[in-house]
C-alpha cells in the first residue's frame, strides 16, 4: 500500500538544489515531508541513485534503511566521476511503516575531480603589471584619511577583453564551460552572456584555493563558427580591497583558465581550452576595480568583438603561464548575483546645488543608469550612504579605498544605458555630476548584489518599530553577504571573524546560510596561522597580515575574532543538524584552542608585576588575560571617553578574553561529545572547570562585582560563558540590573557582549529588563537607529548623534543586529531542544507593550510557525510543527486551563506545557498573564 498522505519535497545535495558542477566525493542528501495529518515521522527510508533518468543503471540503492533520518544522509554508492549527472530519488516509510511513492527525481552534476581532468592552459594577456599601493603608510591610524598616493587613476590598470574562435561540428548535445581566473571575470559565447554570476571566481585565497564555476552553455553554442569572449578585471587578486588600500596581495598579472568540453548528437566531442589561439585587447573598461569603481569610456568600444564575424588581427597575442591545478576546487554555496532591481524613490537637490539619487534604502551593489548625451561628455556617479546634517551627500568612507566612484562618458548618438561591471558599492544616495537635463527617476535602476541564498525565516509582531528593525537587520545581512561575511560594504569589505561570529545565529534564521558558511570556513582552515592563531579576517590578506605583525608584534587574532572557528561550525550545527560541519573543522578548533592555551599558561598582567603567591600564579594559567584584544569592540561608554575604540578594547580585554576562553572550552567538550571523542570531551570539561574557578577568584569579589571591569558587557559575558558558580549569578544580574539602570536603561554594550545582552537576563529572570532595553528610543538603542530612519544597522550606536551631527562611519555593519535572533527565539518563541530543529520548543513570552507576535523558520524538516495573540483578554497561540519532528509548546499564563489534541499537558508556573507531534495546533484561552 502506498501513503498518499505523506509526500516528498526539497531534495537537496549538499544544500542546494540540482547542483551543477560540485566535486564533493561523497554528497551529502536531504529531503523533506509533507502531510495532511498530525503526527507524520518517518521509520525508514530508501535512496536511489542512478546515471540514467530511466532508472536503469544505479550506482547506489540504499535498500529500506530502518532510520528516521532525512538529513545530511551520505551518499554511499559507487565512487563518483567527473563530468556526470547523477539521478537521486527517495521514498520514506512513516510511523504505521506504510510506504510513500518515489519522490520527484533529483540531479546533482560533478565537476572536474581531478587534476588531469584539465586540459585547458593558463593565459595571460598582454598587459602591464599592476602597480602595487603599499601597505605601510596606512598604518598611523588604520588607514584613516590616507590617500591613494596622489589620487592618480591612471595608476588603474584597464580590463582585458580576450576572445577565440571555434567551429561546431554537428548539433550540440551537451556543453559545459570551467572557468576561472586570476582577477574576475565575465564570459561570453557569440556574444551572450555565460550565466548571471558577479564576480566570478569571487573572493578567495588564491595561494591556497580558487574557486572555478561550471556553466551549462549548450543553449549557446551553435553548428558552425562560434566564438568565446572573456573580460577580465582585477578583482580581489591584483586589484585594491580592505581597509589599507593595499593592492596585489596575490599577484599583479590577470590570467585566465577555461575549458569548454561539448559533446555532439552524433556521440562525438571536442574540447576548446584556454590557449595560444586567444587573443586580448583593451577597449570601453578604462579601469575597473572593487573599492575604488570604475571608469567606462564608451568611445572606446570594440563593437560585436564577442561574435564570430569580428575581425581580431589586431588583437594582440596571449602569454602562455604555468600556474597548475592544484589549488582549484569547484565552487560550492550560491553564487553572488544581482537579486533584485529597486526603483529610486526621489532625485534630491541639496542646499550645495549636488543631484542625488535617492534609493530609499541602503543596499550593497551597483546602479544601472539611462542617458542620453554627446560625445564625450562625462558623467560621475558618487556612491554615499548618507546625507549630512544640512541634506548634502555625506563621504563618510575616510580611507584609501574612499572613492565608491563610476564615471561613464558617453558616445553620443541616442538613448546609452550603463552598469559597471566588476565593482561594488555599499550605498543609498548616488550623486550626478555631468548629467545632462533633467534626470528622472524612470533613468536609475539599484541593483542589489548579494550570495543568492534562499530567505527562510520572517518575524511580525504589532511595533512597526520593531518590524523596522528586523527589515534594518535583514538588509545589512543582503549588504554584507556578497561572496564573504563582511563586516561593511563600503569600507573594509572583509571577512571580519569577530561580526560573523557574532551574528551567525541571527544569519541562520533569516537566510539559508549553510553552504556559505562552510565554504567560508574552509577559507578559515586554509588561513589559521602556524600556532593555532584564528586570523581576524578571512581570507587573511597580506595587507592586513602586514598590518598586524606592524602593529600587534605578530598577534594575528583576538578574543571575539578567533572563537568564529568554534561559534560558527558549532551555530551551524544546531540550526542544521549535520555533524560535519564539525568533523571537519574539529582541527582547526583543536589548534585554536592549543594556542589559546599556551597563551593563558605563559601570560601574566603587567599590572600584577612579578611578585605572585604560588596560588595566584596558579590561578594566571587558566586566565587569558593578556596580549591584544579588540575586546568589547566599539562599546559606547568607553568610545565616548577616550575617543578611539582601541583604548576602550584595553580596558576590557582581560574579562573579554577570559570569558572567552570559558565559553570556547565548553563549546568544545560539547562538540567533542557530539563527535564521540570521549577523551577530549573529559579534557575540555576539565579544562573549562578550571578557568571557571580561576575567573571567579580573580575577578569577582564577593558581592558579585567585577571591579576591574565594571560594565555592562563584562557582567553579560560573564554570567553567559557561566564564569562563576551558580549561587553568584543573582548578584552579578544585580549589579548587571544596576548599571543598566544608572545608564536610564540603555544600552553599553560593543560587539562582544550585545549578542548574550537580552539572553543573559532573560534567563537570569530579568526579562523586565530586557524588554526595557528592547523599546528604549534615546541613543544608544536599537529603536534609536530606528527612529532615526535608518534603513540598516549601523557601525557604531550613535552614528547620527542626539544633536544630528552625521559621523564617518559605517552605516551597514550587521554585528549590532544580533538582536534578531532573540526576537525569534524570545518573543515569537520559536527555539530548538534538538540540533536541526528536530525537537522543536515553542515558547512566547508576551508582553504589555505588544499585542501579537509572529515568527517562521523553514526548518531542515520543514516550516516551523510560532505566533501568538492577546485580544480583549483572551489569548490565542498558532503552532506549525513539520513532519519528522516534535515539539514541546509552553502556553504562556494558561494555568489551570485544559487542552485537547495534545498528547500530555503539564503545568509549570503560570504556564501549561504540552507535548506534540508534528501538525498544525491553535490554542485558544482566558489570558492570565499582564
């Protein structure tokens, strides 16, 4: 008998759907239930796996598997090939063992698994080697108002355009182009574009990975001639990137690798790789460069260059180079891509006469403009995220990557329609110079670039304020979210360890971020320093490894920033429930935390001096407390005293950096137990006792204070990291209670402490508090940056000062939106009892100042709702649970109250606590909360 009521959908490998081009040897697969009825688990299931769509020559049939797994199931079948398109389907056996139909057949496609598969040849065009921008003279003050020297463009070099010609035989079968390169690159063939990737290969560590793209191109080859197109522009690898400016950081010669294999309706094939047959030329694309922008004379175009009637002899021959194959992996994760198109909501003319495009909201990405003008007439496009005090376009990117600048010049003739094509921006405002008339907003088109993951979680609740601030949080996510985790848009543009470990928990929820993520800390395990040293960002760039070994004696890491090897797999894990992303970074977090060790056993506070009892030399072993510490990054109260966030980092680094050495040991006994290695689990438990006692020796006193360290943050981290014994944690809360009241209820916390802020007294029994600190409107809050029209999360809290002066600074920076995580799990109640939402806890906490709330979060197993509602005294809570999983829902003050449906009901406080399984449940009850 077959179940009808039970279906199958989301079939994913690897994460992603219909994967082309992956070169992982054994695929992880997933798929999901659906169904019409209550309490759906899956028994068993069975996987097929075949090379034909007709299911007749199988390399894997798992056979009925007794398991209610479903997913990160590992592929277990023949070994795979390269070049090949696998068939997978599968069918599930429910909780009565009765039997669903086959799925929907799935496909996943390998890439080149090895390096003999390549045939094709590094070229280079002819060209000048990129002139280096030194790292050095950014180093006074991290490179604030240091100017590329002398602001000369023609220091940029042009784009290269390459093409080769081909013939097909016979119709094409099937096409498949690998390409990749030293810069970026976009391709074409008989002069369409190759696909709607940016960027591409996007950001990587050339000298240990890079990253080459698979394209399905037999739409556009045809029988006959035809012929390939390449521009190349510098990208990451030779062009200016992170906060120094610095440029080169992988070399100064943009080279190209492709190889087209095509296979006929005949059986025949051919190969046409990247060689001598290339030839290259400069042409429209004077320059283009990531941080700086890029200049495009349309005078200077080379017509139909990239169709096959064009006539290259002109063109100039390609250098042959011999880089390898070694370092190249397939690219894995979504690609970045221009997401969406945006309409400007107002052209601003400020009181300095400037014309200004106005977005309406501040996005990562480009913008794509109409003109019409005579030739040569030069339009300058300048890319800002906010105006000043007075409405005049703000510059508020202070260093040598401070451009954020395009520049068309036109060719005449009619209507011309311009986007840039290898750069980006972070901006709202685009400023006009040179436009011609009157521009209208019909001319403008923002183009939102960001890593193409799939949205899978929303919050609502009855504050539009609040609703705001998730919209603000969700957009820095798409701002910063462009190949890497960055930290800004517009600024440094790099992979900041400390924000990405800081927001992972709120990433998770708004966006399915597995694949990037563990692609990111594949970068991360490629970057760790030969000691065990995190880099505090990845991919580490030479400018800034000079930076630090400059600045910081050869420190490359700080607490806050090295703990993204140990957070982030160990977050990714609990959202997503597949244990490798553990395995495989166990290494790298096994090294860190070796470091960090030694560190803590070698290091004692100068301000202790030398004179120590053998107790507290002891004690100094387990306490990290000394070295450079970004500490609690950018907290208000210190920032505003001594001006630089570096001095306020002194003055927090030793409780910053014991805590999170508390916190990282417990982590990784918990990941040393998931993965069954009983000896390290014992050694970290054991370890982090020891740190616990030590910190609570040296730190506290005995009415829970912190006198060195007296602020709110320190008390957050140490009440999270559980640095101190139970019976102490109310009088730290207290004393946590009393600083936040003396501050009138606003926020001190910087970048380390804010995202445990809310949790920590929530769980303390201080949700009062917590709620105080969620509403509050005077600066620093979260509803300040609200109430003051922000459109994403700003650097620091008091970006636009209670005065309205505007600062420089970063105005999309996601780290202080950790926020968002709390508003899902706390308000809504959403939350997890099991790692990939397997067991699932639904938990609202309503209060006075909210009428409804509601959250959704597509699970691995399915959609999970949690919504509630207070009207005219009665309260009702709606509860969406997916199949293959159960879950334990509190109902918030329903005491003394009985419900149907549910298969036990226990009473815990003013609460009633039920167990179910998966379904969709209403409860509807007297409210006998406040």
């Amino acid at each position: 008998m077959t179940n009808e009521r039970v279906s199958l959908y989301s079939l994913l490998c690897e994460s992603l759907e219909n994967p082309l081009g992956i070169d992982v040897k054994r695929p992880s697969l997933s798929w999901k239930l659906a169904a019409n009825r209550r309490g759906v688990r899956q028994t068993a299931y069975q996987v097929q796996v075949s090379i034909t769509e007709e299911w007749e020559k199988f390399v894997w049939d798992s056979g009925k598997v007794l398991s209610d797994q479903s997913v990160a199931v590992v592929y277990a079948g023949a070994d795979l090939v390269s070049r090949q398109r696998y068939f997978w389907r599968v069918r599930v056996w429910d909780e009565g063992d009765v039997v669903t139909g086959w799925s929907e057949t799935a496909v996943w496609e390998t890439a080149l698994l090895h390096a003999t598969d390549w045939q094709a040849q590094w070229i280079e065009p002819e060209q000048k080697p990129a002139q280096p921008e030194p790292t050095i003279p950014a180093f006074q003050n991290f490179g604030m108002n240091s100017p590329m020297p002398g602001d000369d463009y023609a220091r940029l070099n042009p784009c290269q355009y390459l093409r080769k010609g081909f013939v097909a035989q016979n119709a094409i079968s099937k096409a498949r182009l690998y390409a990749t390169a030293h810069g970026v690159y976009q391709l074409t063939l008989n002069g369409v574009r190759v696909g709607d990737l940016e960027l591409a290969p996007e950001a990587t560590a050339y000298d240990s990975y890079l990253q080459y793209q698979t394209y399905d191109v037999t739409d556009l080859i045809k029988p006959g001639a035809n012929v390939l197109g390449a521009v190349l522009g510098d990208g990451w690898y030779c062009g200016r990137v992170g906060l120094p400016g610095s440029s080169c950081l992988y070399g100064d010669m943009l080279a190209l690798l492709v190889q087209l294999e095509v296979v006929y309706e005949n059986g025949r094939s051919t190969t046409i790789i990247s060689d001598s047959d290339f030839k290259s030329a400069t042409g429209a694309l004077v320059y283009s460069d990531l941080s700086i922008g890029e200049r495009y004379d349309a005078n200077l175009e080379l017509g139909n260059w990239h169709e096959p009637d064009f006539d290259d002899q002109a063109w100039q021959a390609v250098n042959i180079a011999d880089y390898g194959y070694a370092n190249l992996v397939a690219h894995y994760g979504e690609p970045l891509r221009v997401v969406e198109e945006i309409a400007p909501v107002a052209i601003l003319h400020t009181p300095k006469g400037e014309t200004v495009v106005d977005f309406g909201q501040n996005i990562n990405g480009k913008m794509r403009m109409q003109v019409q003008a005579a030739a040569p007439t030069e339009i300058v496009l300048d890319y800002f995220e906010m105006l000043d005090a007075e409405g005049n376009a703000l510059h508020q990117i202070h260093t040598r990557n401070k451009d954020q600048r395009d520049v068309y010049v036109a060719k005449g003739g009619g209507a011309e329609q311009y986007e840039p094509l290898f750069t980006m921006h972070g901006f709202r405002y685009v400023r006009l110079t040179g436009y011609p008339g009157e521009p209208q907003l019909g001319d403008f088109v923002g183009l939102v670039m960001v890593s193409d993951m799939r949205d899978s979680g929303s919050f609502a609740c009855s504050d539009e304020r609040l609703n705001q601030l998730l919209k603000n949080i969700y957009w820095s996510q798409r701002g910063n979210m462009a190949s890497l985790p960055t930290d800004c848009p517009q600024r440094e543009r790099a992979g900041f360890t400390g924000d990405a470990q800081i927001f992972i928990a709120t990433a998770c929820f708004n966006m399915d971020v597995y694949p990037f993520f563990t692609r990111w800390l594949y970068s991360l395990q490629k970057d760790q320093r030969e000691n065990g040293q995190v880099p505090v960002i990845v991919p580490y760039w030479q400018s800034y490894i000079e930076m630090f070994d400059t600045l910081h004696a050869g420190q490359h890491t700080s607490a806050g920033w090295g703990d993204a090897c140990v957070v982030v797999p160990w977050v990714l894990y609990q959202f997503y429930g597949d244990e490798r992303v553990l395995a495989e970074n166990y290494e790298t977090m096994v090294r860190w935390l070796d470091y960090v060790q030694r560190e803590a056993e070698m290091g004692v506070p100068e301000r202790l001096g030398e004179e120590l009892t053998p107790e507290a030399r002891e004690r100094q072993r387990y306490l990290w407390n000394t070295g450079f510490h970004f500490g609690d990054w950018l907290m208000p109260s210190l920032t505003a005293v001594h001006g630089s966030p570096m001095l306020g980092a002194e003055y927090t680094k030793e409780i910053t950096a014991s805590t999170s050495y508390a916190y990282n040991t417990e982590l990784m006994a918990q990941v040393a137990q998931v993965l069954g290695r009983e000896d390290d689990y014992q050694r970290y438990s054991s370890l982090n006792g020891k740190i616990r006692e030590a910190f609570a020796a040296e730190y506290v006193d005995d009415e829970g204070k912190l006198p060195l360290h007296h602020y709110q943050g320190m008390y957050v981290l140490a009440l999270q990291a559980r640095a101190v014994a139970e019976e102490k944690r109310p009088l730290l809360t207290h004393q946590l209670v009393k600083l936040i009241a003396q501050n009138g209820y606003k926020l001190d916390t910087g970048f380390v402490s804010v995202p445990y802020l809310l949790d920590v007294l929530c769980e303390n029994g201080r949700s009062d508090i917590a709620y105080k600190l969620l509403f509050q409107t005077e600066c620093p809050s979260w509803l300040y940056e609200v109430e003051q029209g922000a459109t994403t999360i700003w650097e620091k809290w008091d970006a636009i000062k209670p005065d309205g002066t505007v600062q420089v600074t970063s105005y999309n920076h996601y780290a202080f939106g950790c926020v968002g995580g709390w508003l899902y799990r706390y308000v809504a109640g959403l939350d997890k009892a099991l790692p990939g939402y397997k067991h699932i806890v639904i938990h609202p906490h309503p209060h006075e100042k909210l009428s409804w709330a509601k959250a959704t979060y597509q699970s691995v197993y399915g959609e999970i709702v949690s919504g509630w509602e207070v009207k005219e005294g009665m309260m009702r809570v709606e509860v969406t649970i997916p199949p293959n999983t159960r879950a334990t829902i509190h109902l918030p003050g329903a005491v003394g109250q009985a419900f149907e449906g549910v298969e036990t009901a226990v009473q815990e406080g003013q609460d009633v606590v039920i167990e179910v399984g998966s379904g969709t449940y209403a409860f509807a009850y007297r409210w006998q909360g406040k």
